[in-house]
C-alpha cells in the first residue's frame, strides 16, 4: 500500500500549477533538446522533464529538488525511459510475456506449465477470484471497476518492472491487434498467440464439470472474441 500512496502522492504534485508552469518555462528555455542524446524532441508532448534526485513522497515538497532547475534534465520519453531502465529498457532478466488467444485455448495451462517460482502472472480471471471468493467464472460486472483498478496497477508494476520478480506472464483474450500490440510494446514484451479453433475451444468447455453449465455462454465468449480478432 505505500507504493500506491507514493504513486497518488507524485500524481498529485505532476497535477499541480506550480509543476506545469515550471515545465512550461523548461520547454521554452531549452528548446525541446533532448539533454540525455542531443537529439531534437519532435512533440512537445514527447518532453519530459526528468529529475536528477528523483521525487519521494518525503522531499516533493521541497523546491530546491521538486523545482530546481539545475535538478532536472529535458528529455526524450524513449530516454527518460532508458535512465529510468523501464519499459522497453528494463534490465536484463526481467521478462514480460503476453499470453493470448481464444477462450479456453489453453493460455493458463501454457503458463502453469513454463512458469518460475519466482514469476508473478497477471489474469483477470483469476483476480476477480482472488478479490471476491466467488467460484471460477462468476465475475459480476458491478465489481469490474474495482478488479480493473487492482490489474492496471499490477500492469503498472510490470511495465516499471517495479518488484524483485524474474519473469511476468499476462495472460488475456487481446483480440484486438493494436490493443495487444501496443501492450506488448508499453510492457517490452513478447507475444504468445495460443492456436486454437472453434470446435476444439468448445470441445474444452465439456471437459470441466464446473463449465458444463455454462456452454451457452462460452460459446457467445468464444464467437464474441472470433468476431474481433485481428492476427
């Protein structure tokens, strides 16, 4: 939990007037020059002022490191990624990969087989169980938000490779090609397509008694994510 006030506590700091004007006023003097490459920072939006004493939730308040211009350096996203070693620049050893596929086409299964004891795995599925004690598959949407709320700031501790874990699988339906693209991008990771068809999908709902129940709706999740797949 301190992580997450830490988070909310530098949110609120990069929200405030006092932070975008002296943003502003760092963009206008240095002229968009990536200070870490040399290069020219095409978008504005691109620039990101980096602190060389990074923020804590203990000195953001403290100007002569929050808002001290020779505390900070104009840079690239790519670099202040790279200074940062997130993303796409983690270090070595720390793997992401984007498991995805159909339903029931064997993503978990792929996992459970390949995965260390010391990799974490990210799965909505199983984090609805986790959250509420309900059985598998009963997800209620009235409590969506608050699982969503739990994956993207799991989401977010991957893509910083924040944590002392080796190897992070995140498993999903992806249908969507540049959804899932772009994921794999933000996160450094490679993807995993789980080959499957229709008859062998639905074949699997029988094999689980506790599914059994469920073949009508199983078939609309399977033909739902055929409709939007993309390869």
């Amino acid at each position: 939990m301190k992580n997450v006030a830490k988070i909310a506590v530098l949110e609120s700091f990069y929200a405030s007037p006092a932070w975008r004007n002296f943003r502003a006023g760092i963009i206008a003097e240095r002229k968009l020059i990536c200070e870490h490459c040399g290069k020219l920072i095409a978008k504005q939006r691109d620039a990101h002022v980096h602190h060389k004493i990074p923020l804590t939730e203990e000195n953001y308040k403290d100007a002569s490191i929050a808002l001290n211009p020779e505390n900070v350096m104009l840079v690239h996203k790519d670099c202040h990624d790279q200074i940062h070693e997130r993303f796409g620049y983690a270090p070595k050893g720390k793997k992401v990969f984007i498991v995805y596929g159909m339903p029931l086409s064997g993503k978990s299964t792929y996992v459970e087989e390949r995965k260390g004891r010391l990799d974490i795995v990210l799965d909505m599925d199983s984090l609805y169980q986790a959250i509420t004690w309900l059985p598998p598959y009963e997800k209620p949407d009235s409590l969506l938000p608050i699982v969503k709320g739990v994956y993207n700031h799991l989401l977010d501790n991957i893509k910083t490779r924040f944590g002392r874990w080796k190897t992070a699988w995140v498993i999903g339906g992806f249908a969507d090609k540049y959804q899932r693209e772009r994921l794999a991008d933000e996160l450094g990771a490679e993807l995993v397509y789980m080959e499957c068809t229709r008859e062998e999908a639905i074949s699997r709902i029988y094999e689980c008694e506790k599914r059994r129940h469920m073949v009508d709706e199983y078939t609309k999740y399977i033909d739902r994510w055929l409709e939007r797949y993309v390869p």
